[in-house]
C-alpha cells in the first residue's frame, strides 16, 4: 500500500512540474507591443485585436468593444504560429475579388492572405478556427446574450462604411 501511495504521490508531482515547465516557458513570453490581428469579411464584419487582448468588431450594425485574455491572445498566435503563417505564399489563396482577409502583424512582421470565406485550407481554417474560440466573434455578431455579458461587450455606433 505505501509502494502504490508513493508511486501515485510521484506520478501527480511529475505532471505538476510538467505543467509548471509549460507555463514558464509559454506563459512568460511577452507579446510583442506591434501585435495586431484582423479578420474582414468584405461588407459583412471586421475583427480587430490588438496586443493588449482589446477586441473591436465592426458591422453594419455598429461597432462591438470587449477585451479577451492574454492567455486566449497566445492561443490565437499559436494557431498562427503552427501553420507558419509568415512563410506562407499569399498568392496561393485566391484573388484580388476574394472576400475574406486575414492578417497578423507581429514582431515587425506583418502577413496578410486574401482568400475564399469558405476556404477548407487549414493553414488559414486553423487561425480563423482559433479567433472563432478565443473571441466568440460570430456569437456576438449574432446578438447572444451569453456571449455578450460574459465578455461583457458594449456597443458603439461606429459602422462599417457602406457602399
């Protein structure tokens, strides 16, 4: 009984420090101050986040302002950091006519890919799938309650420019 007690007390030890060594080594790295992500679908939304986690989200209805967590600020630019977005060929996406755009500035890098909204492609699935989880874009847009007293997002008039 001792030897499975001491064998159990070990094993929780290890992964703790396990998750302590993750921590440090992700928790710890600053975000660089230029960071900016955007998000556009042409004459339906923009999605803005800054370094700071302060997310602006703009449609035709108004503009929607609400902060996310450092913690949900990384995961998003490890999303893009695992496809190695800045070493992507933004021509292999789509065209000029294309209606969505994502971009990432980051670290005096700045890489920008226009492509089909519904594009399958997980090099650009992945970071948008990473947005739609950190930031509940497409639940706010929709008028979620939920969604908007939890990140506790205030509206203001600004608008998407019409054309």
């Amino acid at each position: 009984m001792r030897k499975r007690l001491r064998n159990t007390l070990m094993s929780v030890l290890f992964c703790g420090g396990l998750f302590v060594a993750y921590y440090q080594l992700t928790g710890r790295t600053p975000i660089p101050p230029d960071t900016h992500i955007t998000y556009e679908q042409k004459d339906r939304f923009r999605l803005d986040i800054d370094a700071s986690g302060q997310v602006i989200l703009a449609d035709q209805t108004g503009t929607c302002h609400y902060q996310i967590s450092q913690f949900a600020l990384r995961r998003s630019l490890r999303a893009f950091h695992r496809v190695e977005w800045f070493d992507r060929n933004i021509l292999a996406y789509g065209n000029a006519r294309s209606q969505c755009l994502l971009s990432l500035t980051e670290g005096h890098r700045k890489a920008a890919i226009q492509h089909d909204c519904e594009t399958q492609a997980s090099e650009i699935f992945a970071p948008v799938q990473s947005l739609e989880v950190t930031t509940r874009f497409r639940e706010v847009l929709q008028g979620d309650e939920v969604t908007l007293r939890d990140y506790k997002v205030t509206r203001g008039a600004d608008q998407l420019p019409s054309k």
